[in-house]
C-alpha cells in the first residue's frame, strides 16, 4: 500500500515545535497539532506555488472552524438534506422537504443543508433554526444564505467545495436528497462511493420523490440498466440507497437504522459494532451462517470494548460485535446491520 512520504525530522525542530505548543498553553491532541506544524514548516521548501500555498491554509481554516462548530453538538445525530436550490416553495418537493425536516427533527436529529434557498431553506424551515446547521458555499454570483439559517452561529460559510463536502460526510448521520441538479447528484454519487470505498460509515441514503414522482425511479433505471448490467457496480451495492415518495418512510427507514446499532470502527483486523442491545447467541450463530460470504477471520462474535475504544468514553458501556469483515462488500455490511436491527 503506497503511503504519504515521512522523512526524519530534526530533533531541535521538535523540541521548539513542542514549546511553541506549551507557549500557547497546550490543548487537544498535542501530538498531532505537531505534525500539523512540522508540516506546515516544510512547505517553506516543499510547495513554491502561492496558490497552491492559499488553497493548504484555507483548507486548515474552514475544517478548523467547522469542527469548531460541530463540537458542542456532538452527541446529537444529524441528516444532511440535499436538492435543488431552484425548487419554489409552490412546488410538491419543497414542502415534502418541510415535511421530512419537521419529522425527523420531532424524532430528535438535527438538519443540515447547503444553507441556500429552495430544498435547502425548506430543511431548515421544517427543523427550525435551533435543529438546524448551514454549510454555505461562496460562488461567483454570491449565493447567499437563506433567511432562516443566515444570523444563526451554526452557519458555516465554505470557499472550497471539497472542504464543505467533507464536512456533510463528517458529521451526517443519514443522507437524503430531493430532486436537484448537478450538485444533488454529484452529492449523492460522493455519498454512494465513500460507502462503497469505505471511506466513510455505512448509514442511511433516502432518495426522495415527489409523490408520483419518478426523477429517482429513472436514476435508479439508468444505475441497474448500465452500471449493474454492465458489471460496473456489484449487486450490493444497490442496498447502499433506498427510494421513496413518502417523508414518512425516510424517517422511518433512518430511525430504525438506529434502533439497535449505534456506530462501528476498525480495531485492528476487526469491524467492532457497537449496539444498544446484545443479540442473542443463537442470533449470532445465524448472522454467521447468513452473512458467511463477507467474514474473513474471526467469525462474528460479542466482545467487549477493545483497548483501542478506550478514548471513547461515551460507548465504553455498549455491547459489541466483532468479526473479520472483507473490506469490499460494504452494501451486504448494510444488510447486516439491517438485520442486526430486526434482533
């Protein structure tokens, strides 16, 4: 596996970086705050490009913020609604997005949208200011935030898309996208392959139509009539995305996402699942006949926290699941938890 180039450093710079660190009074992760500044030195021989230059510090100023931002409501789960920042508030669409936001913020998550009008100020409108985050993005004919979200703390404002796109995935729970144009989709197919990759957490993806609609029904078309026919994507991977035209039913279908499984992480070899509840042991037994084709190692098993969680103090008390998990087929990992949540 190719990796990121780390050269010795200069024992004297680190012992000068660390008093800088204890000059600002110390703080969060030390360690790493370090390597981001030993880093950030070498640029003065590595990168000669101002503008290559501007784009590494504005990146390290929006991501700090944001972070920031998100800090204080950590523990709050969050659905990032994506569309179309054209949809009127006459049309069907919008006031299904009002409707969906409503709902699941009454189901206790918060809101989060691009911050702009159409299905993004309809999220914001059915959450309410207080449930709701904006991530706002400067372009060229100043898109401006909507009334609702534009004098609230929770808006962050983005120079770069990628920063603003990383921060969704970041901190979203759950996805859902309206009808929208080429951002809705270039959203949703990031959201589809970082799942896919596993380079992001497995969660909820709604594709919501209007009711009758038929703008994610044709998508879906196009997906298994060339990309699965083709053998370009693998039949799992379709379980990566549900559609509907029905606001309580995307509610619904991320509500129980969480009604028994909580989160997971690597530890080692092993996808560690963290639960609510402990599946019995027979239960166990037939996850493992069931979802064989997936299990590389250890079998799935109840374990306890390992040492590497033990900086998670908020799921050290959770049951577990751990098994030696393929790293490809993340749309049957989906399943799994599926089923984990019928339990």
């Amino acid at each position: 596996m190719d990796k990121v180039e780390k050269t010795p450093v200069d024992p004297e710079l680190k012992r000068k970086v660390r008093e800088l660190i204890a000059f600002k009074g110390g703080g969060y992760n030390e360690d790493d705050v370090e390597d981001i500044l030993i880093n950030g030195l070498k640029l003065l021989t590595d990168v000669k490009d101002r503008g290559d230059i501007r784009v590494i510090r504005t990146t390290i100023r929006e991501l700090r913020y944001a972070f920031r931002s998100f800090a204080p409501y950590a523990d709050i789960r969050k659905v990032t609604i994506f569309g179309s920042a054209r949809t009127l508030p006459s049309k069907q669409e919008y006031q299904q997005a009002v409707d969906f936001a409503r709902k699941i913020a009454a189901a206790g998550y918060m809101v989060i949208t691009g911050a702009g009008p159409g299905i993004m100020q309809a999220g914001h409108e059915g959450a309410g200011t207080e449930k709701s985050f904006g991530a706002n993005i400067r372009l060229p004919w100043e898109q401006g935030a909507n009334p609702i979200i534009h004098q609230d703390k929770k808006l962050i404002t983005f120079k770069y898309f990628f920063t603003r796109k990383l921060t969704f995935v970041r901190h979203s729970d759950a996805f859902v996208l309206f009808p929208g144009g080429f951002g809705t989709l270039d959203e949703g197919y990031e959201a589809i392959t970082l799942m896919q990759t596993g380079k992001s957490r497995v969660m909820p993806l709604v594709l919501v139509d209007r009711p009758g609609g038929t703008y994610w029904k044709t998508w879906d078309k196009n997906i298994r009539e060339h990309l699965l026919r083709d053998q370009l994507i693998s039949p799992d991977d379709l379980h990566l995305y549900q559609i509907t035209d029905d606001a309580d039913q995307a509610v619904k279908w991320i509500t129980r996402f969480y009604r028994n499984y909580q989160s997971s992480r690597w530890v080692r070899d092993l996808l560690v699942i963290r639960l609510k509840h402990q599946p019995s042991p027979s239960a166990i037994e037939a996850l493992n006949e069931d979802f064989a084709d997936i299990i590389v190692g250890e079998k799935i098993h109840a374990t306890g926290p390992t040492h590497e969680e033990q900086e998670d103090h908020d799921v050290l008390h959770l049951p577990r699941l751990a098994f030696g998990f393929d790293r490809r087929h993340y749309g049957r990992l989906r399943q799994l938890i599926d089923t984990i949540n019928t339990l």
